[in-house]
C-alpha cells in the first residue's frame, strides 16, 4: 500500500479560496458573487484585491444563479459562492433553465456539502447535490478530496466552457495530492491492487486511503481511486480496474441515492454485472454534531469502508 | 424619427404570424403575445441598436431578454422580420426538430435568443447579470427585459429589483406588461397587484419607473426614448405597460381566455379580417 506524506491538514474551501485569488490574478474575465457568506467561502482575498468584480448579492442565491447566467453574456466566467445547500436544492429551476438548458459558463462553487458541515445539522448538511446537479444536462460536476485538489480543480474549471458545479466542504483534512495532478474528466489512482477496487469521492478519499493500510496488514490488496469528477465520470478507469479486481467499493460524503455509487453502478450493471457494497448515507437526513462523530454515526468513517471491503469480497 | 405608420404596418404583420402560428399547431400563448406586439415592434424596429448577424456575446449592441417566455410566437415573428432568421421557418413553431420551441431556448441555437425563459421569474436576474458584464466591459449599450406582470408574483424578481438598485445598474430597462391578467384570473383576484401598486413596490425599491400605453407605437416610441434618455443616472428604470391581452381582435381582447389557447380555423379567418397584410404571410 502506497503511503502519502500529509503534507498539512487544511479545509477544502480553502483551496477554493486560494484558487479563485490566483484566478482574479491571472484571467480577467473572472467574476466572483457571493450570497452573505464571504468568510465561509474564503472569498475575502478576491474580493480585496478585484473589488469591481466581486459582487455581494446578498441572501438571494436564486438571484444569484440568474445574474451569474447573465454575467456569462459579453465573456464573463463567474464563481458563485454560498453553502451546497443553498447552491443546489434552493436554486435548482434556476440552474436548470438559466444555467444548464441554457448553456451558460456559469461555475456554481459550493462549501459546506455533507455531513461534516456539522453542528448546524441537517437543514444545512446536504446529501443530495451531487444527484442534482449530475442529473442536468450540460453539467459537469467535481469533489474534489484536499486542499490541493480544490485549488486545482477551481483553477481548472475557469478554462472548462460549461457549467460546472463543484462541491467542496467545511472541516480541516489531510492534504496530500501533488497540486499538478488534477485534470477534469481524469481519476486519479491512489494505489494499484488487485483483489478490490474502491472508488472514492471527497472526504472518503483518505478514509479509503486509511482502510487500504488496515486491508493491506490483512494481506488484502485493495486499488484505490479517487474519482473526483463524478460527471462525466471516467468509465475507463473504472472499467480497467474492476476488470481486474471484479468487485467493488464506493465511498463518498452523500446519498446512496444519486451519488458516485449510483453512477458507478449504472455504468457497470451496464457493461460489467460485478459486486459492489456502498459507503454512503442510506435515505436519511444527518444531525448536529462534530464532524467526526457524524462520519462514525452515519458510517462514513475508515472502519466503514474496511467493512464494506470485507462483506464485497465474500460476494465475488 | 420613428415613422409610426411604418411600425403599426409591421405590428399588424406580425400579429398575423402570432396568430397564424398558434393556429399553425394549435397550441401556444395569443393573448399576451397580441398584447405586447406593438412593443416587441417597437423595441426591434425603432428603440434597440442590435445585429442581426448575432453573436451570443452581444458585445456593442443594445440586448433583450424576454422574462415571460409563453408570448415566444410574437418575439420569433419580430426576429425573423427583423432578419435574424428566415420568416419562413415560423411555420415550424412548436413542432417536432424546430428552432422554435415553445419557449424560447438557447439549445437549438435559434439566433436571437440568449437565454431560455418559460419558467417564470428568472429574466430580470439574468438582464442585471448582462448590464453588469456590460459595465465591466465598458460597453455603452442597454439591457432591455420584458416581464409579465402575473410573473411578478415569483420571488426571485423581488431579489433582482432589490440587487439592480443596490449595484445601480443604470443601463438596465425593464418593462413590465400589466395586462392585469394571469391564467386563474385578474392578477388584483390572485395575488393583490396592479399596474398601481407594482409601481409604488418597485419604486420603494430604488426603480426610476415611467408609464406607457403598450398598444400605442407613439407612446411607446417616447417612452421609451425618454427611459434611455435616463440611464447612466445610478438608477435601473422600470416602465409600467399597460396594455389589452389580445388587442386589437375584437373577440379577444382584455380577456384571459386567451391567455394560452389556439383559435379555431374560423376564429382564426375572423382575426385575419381585423389585422391587414402588410408584408407577404410566412
């Protein structure tokens, strides 16, 4: 099993932050709007420095997505920036009209996705988006894992004509991919193995990288992948690996229904009938509490993942 | 000068394509298109300086958004009179493969459309979003919208009147269509709102707002040159237009039957008798 050095422990959003800055440095038709959560959306470094081209819209993210829509006519490239929650759900016939059907290079870029917002519990834990946005047409729809990939993966979508949603998270984790290897559309192998394969997104990508040591002390060969653009999803890689390890293991931050397993699954009771156990939330809402203690209860924690690896090898 | 005559000839043409077009496949929005003819005429004819070659980006030119997407069969007429497609294609309205969708839709790159629109509220947002980019762009051009006035019952507009007057977007003319009709009634029954109480909530928000009579070119073509004649002041303009759902056609007209329904083939004959052909019928 392949070790990574944690090169630090930083929130994703961050990386967004950090991204969007070096975007407002580096491409002119940047604009960034933000509905009243600068500071949650680490937008606060854009906004000081390119001022004209950061718009507060205030709490009125259904606004947001429209005047996003038009701010694309004339060359535009916006960012808007609010939680997942109120990115997604909140707005979706916006997105669906004035983003998606419309064709409109909009980048709909949210924080605070998942159980692990925490504490404020389940109004605003959204476990749905990703099934949201990867049902419209035209879009196109990343989870990245670290601090390093959020960065590269917001850098990345400004030269992405399209929509593009792209759904990051509040707590602090472990940063541990090489900045230059994101490419949209491009899973990332975390540890070639042959007896399983686990397909995570987001937050699971180091739960599956911690499971695949526990496996690997078991004398289980586990192949890891970071599927970070959940749409399109990169069927190749997929395909390869579960050729080779002909059963399966999704991990992801979101709803069973709807999520990278449910992709995954389409894509191989299509081409490829194979075992496949899901890490996800089953059809229910989350709760208050630390992030930690949400990703035990629901079981979205490394345990979770080294379980679900057991019970779909018993399957093959 | 604006030549009315000239206008009201074109008008009278392109409530013929309307009705020919709704009749045509037999479904589609007549009253309110009928009802906004005259300033769809107006605005592509007189008031805008626009390119019919279209490009997406509208860079220099003045750019329309039509909120109320349902009075699509009026605003494919006036772009194909206007050149922006061939008149003939408005035969294919709302039929299978057409560039003509029941709505107006950016997806089959029908030119002259910018955005899609049919689910309601969503068309002021976009418009402030335009006029921004066209103040980044240092691009001297208006944004125009046109709104329904039962549409102002979504919420999302009420967050695009509050943001527009925030940012002073002041090279943004909205005109809203007070028929004071919707499909359950007359908007005052529905939801408590009327040409008179739309222009005091917008004008609380921070609008400039000017009324016209949408059925007259005249007042239309002076309200409109006085309306541009009032951007680049820090304030978005917002024109209350009354107008008739169905005008001229005496059987249609202020009522909101006609709101979403074809006219029969004698219907149809009769309608015809009362709009002269001014050009040659699609």
């Amino acid at each position: 099993m392949k070790t990574y050095e944690v090169q630090n422990i930083k929130d994703t959003r961050s990386g967004f932050g950090a991204g969007l800055h070096e975007l407002g440095k580096s491409n002119p038709n940047v604009v960034a709007l933000c509905a009243d959560l600068i500071g949650s959306l680490k937008m606060d470094a854009f906004q000081k420095d390119f001022p004209e081209r950061f718009f507060q819209v205030g709490i009125a993210e259904a606004n947001m997505i429209g005047v996003a829509a038009g701010l694309t006519i004339g060359g535009k490239i916006p960012f808007t920036g609010t939680f997942a929650n109120f990115s997604t759900g909140r707005v979706y016939d916006q997105i669906r009209q004035s983003v998606a059907y419309s064709n409109k290079n909009v980048k709909i870029c949210a924080s605070h996705a998942g159980l692990t917002l925490g504490e404020d519990g389940a109004t605003h834990q959204i476990l749905e988006d990703i099934g949201l946005m990867k049902m419209l047409p035209n879009m196109t729809v990343i989870n990245p894992c670290d601090y390093n990939q959020t960065k590269a993966a917001t850098i990345a979508i400004a030269n992405h004509v399209g929509p593009v949603y792209l759904r990051f998270g509040r707590p602090a984790v472990a940063n541990f991919t090489d900045a230059n290897s994101f490419q949209i559309g491009k899973a990332l192998m975390i540890n070639e193995g042959t007896d399983v394969s686990i397909f995570a997104t987001g937050h699971l990508v180091w739960k599956a990288i911690e499971a695949g040591h526990i496996l690997a002390a078991n004398g289980i060969s586990a192949e890891i992948i970071n599927i970070h653009t959940i749409k399109p999803l990169d069927e190749k890689a997929v395909m390869d690996s579960v050729r080779k390890t002909r059963c399966v293991v999704t991990a992801e931050e979101h709803q069973m229904n709807g999520g990278l397993g449910d992709s995954i699954c389409q894509l191989l009771a299509r081409n490829f009938p194979t075992p496949v156990e899901m890490v996800a939330v089953n059809d229910s809402f989350g709760e208050s509490g630390t992030p930690d203690e949400l990703m035990k209860k629901y079981h979205l924690d490394t345990p979770d993942v080294v379980d679900a690896v057991m019970r779909v090898l018993k399957r093959k | 000068m604006a030549n009315i005559q000239e206008l009201t000839q074109l008008a009278s043409q392109i409530r013929r394509d309307t009705l020919r077009m709704v009749h045509g496949c037999k479904s589609g929005h007549p009253g309110g298109s009928l009802g906004c003819a005259d300033f769809l005429t107006a605005l592509y004819f007189e008031v805008m300086h626009h390119d019919r070659s279209f490009k997406m980006d509208g860079v220099g030119e003045d750019v329309f958004f039509l909120s109320n997407g349902h009075i699509s069969p009026v605003f494919y007429s006036v772009l194909a009179r206007s050149g922006y497609f061939p008149v003939d294609e408005l035969k294919t309205f709302r039929k299978l493969n057409t560039r003509l969708q029941g709505h107006p839709t950016t997806a089959e790159h029908l030119p002259g459309v910018r955005i899609a629109s049919g689910s309601l509220g969503q068309g002021l947002s976009v418009a402030a979003g335009a006029a921004l980019t066209k103040k980044l762009n240092n691009d001297d051009k208006i944004v125009y919208a046109l709104m329904g006035d039962g549409e102002i019952e979504e919420g999302q507009n009420w967050e695009a009147l509050m943001f527009a007057a925030h940012h002073k977007i002041d090279n943004l003319i909205v005109t809203i269509d007070s028929n004071g009709q919707q499909i359950d009634g007359s908007t005052n029954d529905v939801a408590g709102i009327d040409g008179k109480n739309i222009e005091a909530k917008v004008r609380a928000f921070g609008w400039e707002i000017l009324n016209m009579n949408g059925n007259d070119l005249q007042s239309i073509v002076d309200t409109m040159a006085k309306a541009k004649s009032m951007t680049g002041k820090g304030k978005p303009i917002f024109i209350i237009m009354k107008t008739e759902m169905g005008f001229p056609i005496d059987f249609m007209v202020g009522s909101h039957k006609w709101h979403g329904i074809s006219p029969s083939d004698a219907e149809l004959e009769s309608a015809l008798q009362q709009l002269p052909s001014t050009l040659v019928d699609y």
